[in-house]
C-alpha cells in the first residue's frame, strides 16, 4: 500500500516538475518580450524596482510551507538566469572569433603565405644599428631560402637613458635591405603620428608588448591596411590579448597576426615565462594565424631550439628570433640574441626537427 503511495507522489511530482518546467519557459519568452520593447526604448534591462515589486508580491502571497527566504533564493535564480540568457542571446561574437569565422586567416606578405599550414620564420636584428649590420643579416636570412626580416627602428627601452632606435634612419635601412635581399620587412611602431610615413618603408607593422593595449595606436594601425603583428602584453590574459586584436579587426584591418612573447611571472630562471599552451588556445578561439617569440619569452640562447621546437609542435604559424652579426655588442639584447653561426645551427636543426616528424616544411 505504502509502495503504491509512494509511486502516486513520484508521479505527481513529475507533473509538476514539467508543469514548473512549461511555466519558467512560458516566463522567459515573455521577458525576452519585455526585453525587445525595452531595447527599442533604449532603457537597462534589469529594473532593481521592478524586481522589489515581484519579491514583495511573491512574499504577500506565500502561504508555505516554503519559507520566505528559500521562496526568494528561488525566484532570484529565475529572474537573473533569464536576464542572463537573454544578454548571451545578445552578446556580440567578436570579428577574431573562429565562432564568427571558422576557416583560419592566410595572410600574403609578398608571396609569403602566412598561416597556410608551413611555419613563417622571422628572424632579424632586436635593433637596427647600421645598414652593415642589418644588411649581414640579412644576407644570411636569404641563403636559406627565408623570406622575412625584423629589426626595431623605434624601440620601447626601458630606460629613457637606453638606445632608443635610429628611428626613421632605421627604416630607410630596412628598406634599403629589403630591396637588396628580397626580404619582407617586420618592425615596430609606437605611436599613431609615425604610421603614415613608416607605411613606405615596411611591410609588417609590429605592435609590441609594452603597447599592446594602446588602444590609439590600434585603432590607428587598423585603419591602414598593412599587416600587424600584435605581441602579447606582458602581463595581458588571452582574453585581452583578443580584445586587443578585435580593436585592430574592428576598424577594417583584418590582415593581424598574434604573437606569443611570453608573460611575467614569478619564475626568474627565463626572461619570460613562454606560454606554450597560449599558442592553441588561441588557434581555438581565434582565427588568426599565431607565432612564438622565442627570443624575448626566454631570453636566453640555449632555450631558443627547444622552445621554437615546441612551437612548431604545438601548432604556430610562426616562428620569431633574434640574429645580430655581433651579440656581444648589440646596442640592446645583447644577451640574447644568436649570432651567424648559431643562427645557420639553429635553423638547420629546426629543418631537421620538421622532417624527422614530417612537418610541413
Ligand atoms: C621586439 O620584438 O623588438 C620587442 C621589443 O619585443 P616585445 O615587445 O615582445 O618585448
Ligand atoms: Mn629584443
């Protein structure tokens, strides 16, 4: 008798589980009705007084057994689950997103097809010295068949007493190479005021660390259209590393390209800690192609092989590092950047790295 009672109450709670069910959906479409009438009026969705109102009703009319506080825990979590989903219906999927673009960006930079499956090297000079120095480079670049150059004309030091870049010299150098050696050039910009001229010299504009949440200098590089590498803050989260992308894409320029350079942390054994697992995170949520800065995540030349390995390995686009003909009396990195021979060793093991595991080269 009990058994069967027991089964008449278990039924009756599932028809009010689904009467309770067919009623807080029949709730939310009339609130995503509200919802539409109070956009066209242009007024906040959610109404503190209007939500007094509903509770006190709601309290006025409880008979029990449910006390009053388990009544309004309840109802809180109906009426903010609703206005929640109503804002997600709402929310804007970013232009960077894979959500609102599944197939990845390819980025031609003079024939040099960037994202399409092979690693782009980038390797160069941190800062342009001479047009010898960056023309040695260069030279080396070409003999192996590479297409890309950076060096830094203006550079953001950290000290206002440090070498501060040749500036505009420093691009007429890069150019000067760029036309002798059949290279693309890849340099940073600071400041929206030296965009224009800069666009005749470069083929790449590169927004570094320090400036990646400069939001003037980002509007200002998206509304050219010339290619952006966009390095990662110093301490920027992923979410704000593309938010800072969707700046650039939001005013037209699509051409962008991330760069992992590694975040601050506590760890002092590198310069940077490399956050590896940034590089498919952000495959993943955007649809740009992404590289490594090997250099300036570790700072240190013995890391540079492994950790450009673990970037081809975990799926980069790119791979960037520092070469200057004479490390030891580079004008800033002087630490770490690898000079001719180590830079022919580096990239012949990291060819030999792509062959023994049959990638794409
Ligand atoms: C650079 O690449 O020259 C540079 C300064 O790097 P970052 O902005 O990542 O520190
Ligand atoms: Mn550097």
């Amino acid at each position: 008798m009990s058994r069967q009672n027991l089964e008449t109450l278990r039924i009756q709670i599932d028809e009010l589980n689904l009467e309770i069910l067919r009623l807080i959906n029949e709730r939310a479409e009339i609130v995503n009705e509200i919802g539409k009438i109070k956009e066209k009026q242009g007024v906040n969705r959610y109404d503190p007084l209007r939500e007094r109102h509903m509770l006190n009703l709601l309290k006025d009319n409880n008979k029990g057994p449910l006390n009053q506080m388990t009544v309004d825990y309840i109802f809180k979590q109906i009426f903010t689950t609703s206005l929640k989903q109503l804002e997600e219906s709402k929310k804007k999927e970013l232009l960077v997103s894979r959500k609102k673009k599944s197939e990845d960006t390819v980025i031609n930079i003079n024939g040099e097809q960037v994202g399409a499956g092979a690693p782009t090297f980038v390797f160069g000079p941190c800062s342009v010295e001479s047009y010898e120095q960056v023309a040695a480079v260069a030279e080396s670049i070409k003999a192996k068949g590479l297409k890309m150059i950076r060096g830094g004309a203006f550079k953001p030091r950290t000290s206002p007493y440090d070498f501060q870049g040749l500036g505009v010299e420093g691009l007429k150098i890069l150019k000067q190479v760029s036309k002798e050696y059949g290279l693309s050039v890849v340099t940073e910009i600071v400041t929206p005021a030296h965009i224009e001229e800069a666009l005749d010299y470069i083929d790449v504009i590169q927004i570094g660390a320090r400036n990646m949440q400069n939001f003037e200098l980002l509007k200002a590089v998206g509304e050219t259209k010339k290619p952006v590498l966009l390095k990662r803050g110093l301490a920027a989260t992923i979410d704000e590393f593309i938010h800072a992308a969707e700046y650039i894409m939001s005013k037209g320029n699509e051409n962008i390209m991330l760069c992992e350079r590694g975040i601050r942390t506590y760890e002092k054994a590198t310069r940077n800690t490399l956050d590896i697992s940034a590089v498919p995170i952000l495959k993943q949520e955007t649809h740009l192609p992404v590289f490594v800065d090997v250099t300036h995540s570790t700072g240190r030349r013995d890391l540079l092989l492994p950790c450009a390995k673990a970037a081809i390995a975990i799926g980069a686009d790119g791979v960037m590092a520092e070469v200057h003909p004479d490390p030891s009396v580079a004008l800033s990195d002087s630490q770490q950047q690898m000079d001719i021979p180590q830079f022919d060793q580096f990239y012949s093991e990291i060819q030999q790295f792509m062959k023994q595991y049959e990638l794409k080269a």
